[in-house]
C-alpha cells in the first residue's frame, strides 16, 4: 500500500535507537525527507541534529533544520521519552522519586513534547495541514506502584494530543497518539537495563525477564515483547494521508496487555 509520504518532510525525535530508530528507517523507506532529532548520531537515511531535547532551545533548531534543508514540517513524531538522562527505570515507590526527578522525566517526557510542537505547527500551517504522532505508553493508561512519575508524565502525553486534535483539525493538523506496551528495545535490553533492575526484583535473570517473566506478569496476551518494527508501522501510517480523518485516537500496541473494555 502506497501511503504516500514521498516527498513529506517528517521530524522524528529520539531516533537514535529503538522505536524512534525504526521510525526514521520506515518513514525513509516509504519516502519521506527524514530529520532525526537525538543526542547521538541516528543509523536511518536521514539529516542527523544532534540536540539534548532536555535544553528548551532545542526544538526551534530541529525545525530550523527542517525548514533549511527541506522547506518545511510535515509530519512531526515525539518520540524521545523514558528514562531521562541519568535515570534507571523500573523504580519502586511513590517515595522513591524527589522533585527533582519528578521535573527531569517531565521535562523530558511532556515539556519536550510540547516545545516540538509550538516548533513545529507554525511551519505546518503555512504548508496547509501536517501529522503529528505522540508517543505514549500503557504505563500512562494502567499506572502502578512503580514508575509513578513516569506514568503521569505519559499520562499527560494522551491528555495533551486530544487537546490538540480539537484546535488543529479544522487547520488540517491530525494529532493522534501509539501507545506502546514493553517494547524490545535497549531500555530493557542493554547492560543495567529493565530486565536486569526488575530481574533483580524478582530474582530472575535477564533472559528469563525478556522471554518469559515479564510477558507472564505484565498479562501479555501475545507472550513476548512488542517488536520496534511494528509500533513504527503504525506510526507510518497515521503519519500518512490515507489516514486523513484520523485524529484524536489512541493505537494501543502492547501485546493484548491493556483489557478493559
């Protein structure tokens, strides 16, 4: 299926590794001009800045960039989140996290989010309309005695993407939000990671975690973790015109986790 993105220009934040790496490679492939906005150099056919989305200048530069090599913004995915620099995840507890990391994994989950956006729209506007795509997580939607700064701050990503999908639609602007459950990436994956910190917990060790504990305990319905890949698919195609009366909508991909009706 053709879902006519050749030529769009798409921001893609945190494209570095993981989801937003997979990201960056699909749109790429389907043949939209790609700015990949991370810390360290993103592997994707696209035009690498490299910003810390934590400094609240950074967002202008990322579409200043856009604007310089391409013309503009259409298409904007706000992808950067999780652990804000320094910060291990899972971490137990409401006590647990002080104000301070109460403020870093907002203003890199949330306030980031939304700098690239009043970055973004403007450029958007003038080209008649554009997509933008907010990257959530189940923790935001079934919060528990874990992670609690972190499942407000995804929390507020939802919130935040219906508020915008009723100003900007009547302008052309879609804002739809992927929710993804446990996804298979370096978060867990990497040395020090969430399947070591919650193996630690639970006393088991990584490869248990990855392959058969945490599917089991987080209800999995699938049995395993959600690949990068496939929340990059659906994040293509809501990116995409043929997805042009889709806006204010969640797409849950997390493995049949989340149940209630």
């Amino acid at each position: 299926m053709d879902l006519q993105l050749s030529g769009r220009v798409a921001v893609v934040t945190g494209a570095s590794k993981g989801i937003g790496l997979a990201v960056a490679r699909t749109l790429a492939e389907e043949g939209a001009h790609v700015v990949a906005a991370s810390r360290t150099p993103a592997d994707a056919k696209a035009v690498h800045v490299a910003v810390d989305l934590m400094d609240p200048d950074a967002p202008a530069r990322v579409v200043a960039r856009a604007v310089e090599e391409f013309g503009g913004v259409d298409i904007l995915v706000n992808n950067a989140g999780g652990p804000p620099p320094g910060a291990t995840l899972p971490r137990a507890g409401f006590m647990t996290p002080d104000d301070a990391d109460w403020a870093a994994m907002f203003e890199f989950n949330l306030f980031s989010a939304v700098r690239m956006i009043r970055a973004a729209v403007p450029s958007m506007l003038e080209r008649g309309g554009g997509s933008i795509v907010n990257v959530s997580s189940t923790m935001g939607r079934q919060a528990g005695a874990v992670n609690v700064d972190y499942s407000a701050a995804k929390a507020a990503v939802r919130a935040l993407s219906k508020s915008l999908s009723a100003e900007y639609a009547p302008q052309g602007i879609r804002v739809n939000t992927v929710t993804p459950g446990a996804v298979l990436t370096d978060w867990w994956t990497r040395e020090g990671g969430a399947a070591e910190v919650f193996g630690s917990m639970v006393g088991a060790d990584r490869d248990s975690v990855l392959t058969e504990v945490a599917p089991t305990m987080m209800g999995l319905a699938t049995g395993r973790l959600v690949h990068p890949q496939e929340i990059a698919d659906a994040v293509a195609l809501l990116a995409s015109p043929r997805s042009g009366s889709t806006t204010g909508a969640e797409f849950v991909i997390d493995g049949g986790q989340l149940k209630e009706i």
